[in-house]
C-alpha cells in the first residue's frame, strides 16, 4: 500500500529554476510516499517513510529504503493547541535524511549512495557510504567516503580515491578534489565566457551550456590527471576545463608512453600536448 504525504520546504529562491541540478531548497510542498508506511513522531517533529521511500519536490526525487522528513513550525506562525499539531501549512522541512541504496535525481542528473542527508538552510547534500556518484552529462564524480555537493555555491567537494571523469574522457584522480561548477546559462558572464573558443578546440561543437558544466577542479593529495596521450601527477594542482590546462606542484611526473620527466612543478596544456616543466623554483 502507497501512502502520501505532502510538507512544505523552507523558501530561500524567489526566481525560476535554473537547470535540473539537484536541488530541494526552492519552496513548495515536500511530496513523500511510502509502500510500508509512513510514521509521524510529533514530539520528536519528524516523518519517517519507509519501503520504498520516495520524497519530490519540483523535479528533483529522492528514492531510498527509509526517509527521515525533519521539520518545525514556520517562522511567525501561532503555536498549535497540544494534540491539535498539524502537518503541511504551518510547518516546513529543515532536513531530509535518506537511508538504504539512496538515489536522488533530477531530468539530467543523478546522485546515489548508502546514506544521504540535505540540508534545506545550507542547500547542501552530503552522501556517504558505499557506491558514491554525482553524474551529470557532462561529467562523473566519485568517492570513497564522502561527497558534498553545494547547490547555491555550485561546489562539490569529494573525499578518498576521489575521480573525476569529464565528457571528452578525461580521468583526475586526488585524496580530496574540490569541483566548481559554471552558472546558470541565462547569467550574462557566464555566457560570454562560453563564446570564447578553448585553446586547441578551435572548430569543434561547443560545449552544452547551463549549470552542471565543470569549470575548474582543486586536487590534494596523489594528485592524476589522466588523458589519451600522456599522464600528469603531482602532489597537488588545479585544472581548468575552459582551457585544458592544468598547474601540477610537488614530486611532478610527466609521463607519455614509455617517456617521462620529472620536475617540481609543471604547467600542461592538455588540448595542444605542450607542457612546461621547472625542476626547481626560478629554474
């Protein structure tokens, strides 16, 4: 049996929808359903679904084995009379908590792991356990222990053999990687940025606009970036994938096929194969 329920979500964005980027902070009503249930536990001011636990709100869904609907009074409304609470107008959710082969998703992109918590103030959804993925079209992101992905911010930061794979086949490796993500395709600077052609690319398609494109990755740790033709590590480094350069620092090794060079830092052109290496500072 499907049972349903509908709470309202907190308000922080008064414009239209950017792009289907997974986001639960836009207001509205909250839509959960369950196949085993759906408890309320009024002291505690939270909604527990479970079996086949789905909650949605404007095109993004959240499907898992149990969910944990978080919520409190709206700010400014009239305390109810005990044993008269109410759900749905006068309350809104604060914090959503899935449990069980998570999957969150939207029309283009799509997030899974054991465990997932949102955090409706912070626009921020935290994924933890096995099988951890953000994919988009454009790119892929996984981790071992963790992936935070900041909606407003457009940030997502994953934790342990954290990979990341782009559209045209890169793979960057780090213990930790911090991805940002470009605006919104209606932004006027993020659309001049876009008409500019990348180094290399010169007559190739464009790349699809909107929020979700990769615009640069910070990497710590064991740092790799990966292509077709040659292998880049270092212990830390930036990659912009406007420009297909990347800035390697630390125990550099450039390797291409059965060549390599080494140095403390490198400057690697990824779309034109022309790198820049120093062995040592000012050298």
């Amino acid at each position: 049996m499907i049972r349903t329920l509908a709470l309202l979500a907190p308000l922080l964005w008064a414009g239209p929808a950017l792009a289907q980027t997974i986001d639960l902070s836009q207001g509205g009503p909250v839509d959960i359903t369950a196949n085993d249930g759906i408890e309320w536990r009024q002291a505690e001011q939270v909604v527990v679904a479970r079996g086949g636990a789905r909650a949605e709100r404007a095109g993004t869904a959240v499907d898992a084995a149990r969910l944990l609907a978080r919520y409190r009074p709206l700010p400014g409304a009239a305390p109810a009379a005990p044993g008269n609470e109410a759900l749905g107008g006068s309350n809104e959710i604060w914090r959503l908590e899935a449990e069980g082969s998570v999957r969150i998703s939207t029309a283009t992109d799509v997030a899974t792991g054991d465990r997932a918590v949102y955090d409706m103030d912070q626009s921020v959804l935290v994924l933890s356990g096995r099988n951890i993925s953000l994919t988009t079209p454009q790119q892929a992101i996984t981790a071992r222990d963790s992936l935070e992905y900041w909606t407003q911010r457009r940030m997502a930061v994953a934790r342990g053999n954290a990979l990341v794979v782009t559209e045209d086949g890169r793979r960057i490796t780090a213990d930790v990687l911090v991805a940002y993500l470009l605006e919104d395709a209606n932004n006027p600077q993020a659309a001049a940025a876009r008409a500019a052609p990348r180094p290399g690319t010169q007559g190739a398609a464009s790349p699809p606009p909107g929020q979700g494109r990769l615009d640069r990755v910070e990497l710590f740790g064991n740092v790799e970036i990966r292509s077709a033709e040659e292998v880049v590590r270092g212990d830390r480094g930036v990659y912009s994938a406007e420009t297909g350069q990347a800035r390697l620092l630390g125990n550099v090794r450039i390797t291409r096929g059965q060549n390599q060079i080494n140095g403390q830092e490198a400057l690697v052109n990824l779309n034109t194969g022309v790198s820049r290496l120093v062995g040592q500072p000012g050298q």
